[in-house]
C-alpha cells in the first residue's frame, strides 16, 4: 500500500470510527427511551440494564453504519478539498479516482461484513433480547406492579400499597380490578397481603391472595330488576390468580410484534420458512374453493344418472358426459328459450311455498358473504405475514448495498461541496440518509399491505439513490460543480442576444 493510500485510509477510518461512536450513543439513548417503562421502577440491577441493553445493540446497527459511512465519507473528503489536497495531489497526475481506490476496497468489505452481522449477530441478538424481556419478568415477577398505584396486567389492573421480600414477591394491601369485555369494572378483588410466585419454565404468573374478598357487580336479564344494583360478595382465605407473562413486556413498538417471525431468522431460515408458508398459504386457498364449490350444490346437480353413465374399469374414474355428447335422443329437451331457469325453477313450487325457500337462500348468501369476509382477512394477514418474511430476508442485502452507495453519495459530493468539520457536512448527511430511511419505510408499509411486490419496497430507496450516486461521482471525477448555472443561463443568454440581433438588423443604415 503506497503512502497516499495509507494516509487517505487512516483520515477515513479515524473519522469513521468517531462518527460511528457518536452515532451508536444517540440512537442507544433512543432505545433506552424506547424502553424506558421496562427498565424505570423495575428495581433492576445495573449488570440486567447493561445486558438488556447489549441484547438491544445490534438491531441500530443497520441504521447507524450507512449514516456513519456517509456522514465519514463527506467530513474526509470536503476536508481534503478544502485544505487543497486534491488540489496537491491532481497536480502530481492522481484522479478523485485514483484517490479511492484504499477506501473503495475498504467499503467493499465493510459491506460482506455488515451483511453477514445482519445474517448470523442480528437475529440472535433479536432472539435473546426477546427472551431475556420474558426471563426478567419470571425472575422478577414483582416489578411488573409497583407500588402505590394501579399497575395494567392483561386483564388486570393491580395496586399494591407495599411490597418486601428479597425480589418484592410479598405484597401487602392488595387491590385489583378486573377488566369488563365491555363496560365499566364490575369485579373488584380486596385482600390483606398476597404472594407472586412463578417458574422460568412456565409462562404463568400466580397472584396468591390471601384473607380477603371478592365483589363483583351482577347484571340481571331483567331490565326491571338492573336498578336495583344486584351485586355478589364473598370472603376467602385464600384466592389464586394465573396471569400471562406475555402481558408484562407490552409494549408500542410495532417492529416487536413480528420480530419473534422473521428478525429471528438468517437468509437459509427465512427461505425455508417462506418456502412453507407459500404452500401453506396455496393449500388453504384450494381449500377454501373447494369447499365454496361444495357448497353451490353444483357437484351433486351435475352428477349424471345411472344409465348416462360409462362402463366403469376399476382403477378408473367416472365424469359426468357433458349434453354436447350425448345421443340425439337422450339430449335433454331445452327449456330455456321458454321460460328462464331460475323461473322454471319457483314455478315448481306453490305460492307459500316460496317464501321460506327465498329465506334459505337468502340466508345461504349472507352465510357465504360473511365467510367470504372472513376468510378475505385471514388471506390478507397471511399475505402481510408472507411479505414481512420476504423484507426481512432482502434487508440483509440491502444494508451491504447500502454502505456502498452511502460512500458513492458522500465522498464525491464532499470533494464537490469542499467543506470538512462537522457543519456543512453533516446537513447534507442528515438530509440524505432521512430521505433515504423515509423511502425505504414507505416501500415497506407499502410491500406488507401487498400493493408492491417485497422487492420493489425493499430495494425502491436503493433504487433511487443510485442514479444520485453515480451522477456525483461522475461530476466529481470529471470537476463538475455541483450544479452548474450554465446550462441555466446559457439558454437565457442565447435567447436574447438572437432579440437585440435581430432589432439591430431592423434598424434603418444613416
């Protein structure tokens, strides 16, 4: 390695590495804020914030490495324009291109690396951070109710005036609430002290009550008699309630609900996986036709009679013999030039009689209507399902590409805009990299409704930066300004002049 390439190598990586730390701490402060009803008033330790934060890590990694390779690649090279070191180094015959050549084998790198982190680190990394969420919880089953106020667990809204014990397990002053399907709370649960108690094998958490009673508001069928304001109440000794551990981590992040699906999975999981999905979901689409079909009747009205049917072989199926090749006098009569068919068809039956069949049928119909929806929004979440997969498994490409069209974007439009430091440079970073995260998530929603092919919405931000990039690289390379205001005022300027030339011609000679 030749000594220019060595010194524009080591100007890059220094600045990498101190963007990309700054970076990675800002968006570690966002997860935290993400998280922040997990890990405030838990009564965690520092060493579980530290490791659930660790879990936490990687999944910002996809984010921070293509700002920081961008944001890097202008502070390197506008500080190199800037202190006319591009200028020294074209006046001993070597091109923006040649300039970087060091740094475009280190991208390219960086690039294999980042797509197998996003491989192999970010999946396990999703799949131990999810599950150490639900081991805190049955470690510490107490710090999903604090004290002094009403804690919401599932069903359950839980207040406790004072918790002891070496994990808080112990609860004194209990009060609970039971959620109404609809309505108001009409349950209330009162004891003196109570006692969670769990297994890390099991998913259940158990409230163990005791010396307390139960009220619970009762709604008669009698409208008459609701106002008198019936109520049940009993006393217990000891009262026992299972709650879901899943309920203890809920939280708003919408990138939580199909994380355990398909950010859990490596490229060969996620193929294996939609491989299966694509058949299941082709299976219950047969499925489905085939048990509308069932249900038109139109099987059992195309069924032939005995003596239409073929000497039947065994091993060999029979059809029905379609009208067009039966014999001439076996051709049934045609009756619908008279009187169409689904006339025929009520003529056959009396006046009262036709009524409750008009009601059958119609009841059929709405009965199939309303499978039709449901299995309408079955098929839709299946499909949401199916593509999410596919987004998960182009994303592990996409931040590989990504670093490589982040440096093709920086690097010539920080030689082309000669500015370093951290003002100018990182304007034009943040408002490249937010146009690029905004198109790639609007792909995205866009894909997981299936109104664009997982492809398209996974690579449409790539795909519309790259011309960017190779149009900067070409301007830098060929020292072409950003934009060049002569192709504006060129036209302008040519367009008058041919005026006054011709004005001038059209004046009378003195």
């Amino acid at each position: 390695m030749k000594i220019l390439d060595r010194y524009i190598l080591q100007s890059f990586l220094s600045t990498f590495a101190t963007v990309f730390v700054i970076l990675f701490f800002i968006f570690i402060l966002q997860t935290v804020w993400l998280f922040i009803a997990e890990l405030a008033g838990k009564d965690l330790d520092i060493f579980l914030v530290l490791k659930f934060l660790m879990f936490a890590m990687p999944r910002i990694i996809p984010l921070v490495l293509p700002l920081s390779v961008l944001l890097a690649s202008i502070m390197t090279f506008g500080s190199f324009a800037e202190n006319y070191e591009f200028a020294a180094m074209k006046s001993s015959g070597i091109s923006l291109r040649r300039a970087m050549h060091s740094l475009v084998v280190f991208i390219l790198l960086l690039s294999v690396a980042s797509f197998f982190f996003a491989n192999n680190v970010i999946p396990y990394a999703e799949y131990k951070f999810i599950n150490f969420r639900a081991d805190i919880a049955k470690r510490t089953p107490a710090m999903a109710i604090a004290e002094g106020q009403f804690s919401d667990i599932g069903t359950y809204n839980i207040k406790v005036d004072k918790k002891s014990g070496e994990n808080g397990n112990h609860l004194t002053g209990v009060t609970i609430h039971k959620k109404a399907a609809i309505g108001n709370t009409t349950t209330v649960i009162k004891s003196k002290t109570g006692e969670l108690s769990t297994s890390e094998k099991s998913n259940i958490l158990q409230l163990i009550l005791n010396d307390g009673n139960y009220y619970e508001d009762v709604t008669p069928k009698d409208y008459n008699d609701r106002k008198k304001l019936p109520f049940a109440k009993s006393d217990f000794k000891k009262y026992i309630i299972n709650m879901d551990l899943s309920k203890l981590n809920k939280n708003d992040d919408e990138s939580s609900a199909d994380v355990s699906t398909n950010a859990m999975l490596n490229v060969s999981e996620l193929s294996y996986t939609l491989d299966s999905l694509h058949k299941s979901y082709s299976k219950d689409v047969a499925s489905f036709a085939d048990n509308m079909y069932q249900r038109t009747g139109i099987v059992s009205i195309q069924q032939p009679m005995p003596g239409n049917l073929p000497a039947k072989t065994p091993g060999t199926l029979t059809r029905p013999i379609p009208p067009s090749r039966l014999p001439v006098a076996q051709k049934p009569a045609d009756t619908t030039k008279k009187v169409p068919l689904q006339n025929n068809l009520l003529a056959m039956f009396t006046r009262p009689q036709k009524g409750p069949l008009l009601k059958v049928a119609k009841s059929n119909i709405e009965s199939v209507a309303f499978t039709i929806d449901g299995s309408s929004f079955d098929r839709s979440e299946k499909i949401k399902n199916i593509n999410n997969h596919q987004l998960a498994f182009y994303d592990k490409f996409v931040i590989a590409y990504a670093c490589i069209l982040m440096f093709f974007i920086g690097a010539p439009l920080g030689a082309i805009i000669r500015k370093g430091g951290i003002g100018l440079p990182i304007v034009f970073a943040v408002l490249i990299f937010i146009t690029f995260h905004f198109i790639n998530t609007f792909g995205k929603r866009i894909s997981q409704s299936d109104e664009m092919p997982p492809f398209v919405g996974a690579w449409m931000s790539s795909f519309i930066l790259t011309p960017f990039a190779i149009l900067l690289t070409y301007r830098a390379t060929n020292d072409i300004g950003l934009f060049s205001m002569d192709t504006i005022t060129e036209p302008i300027i040519r367009f008058f002049s041919s005026i006054f030339k011709r004005k001038k011609d059209q004046l009378p000679e003195s």
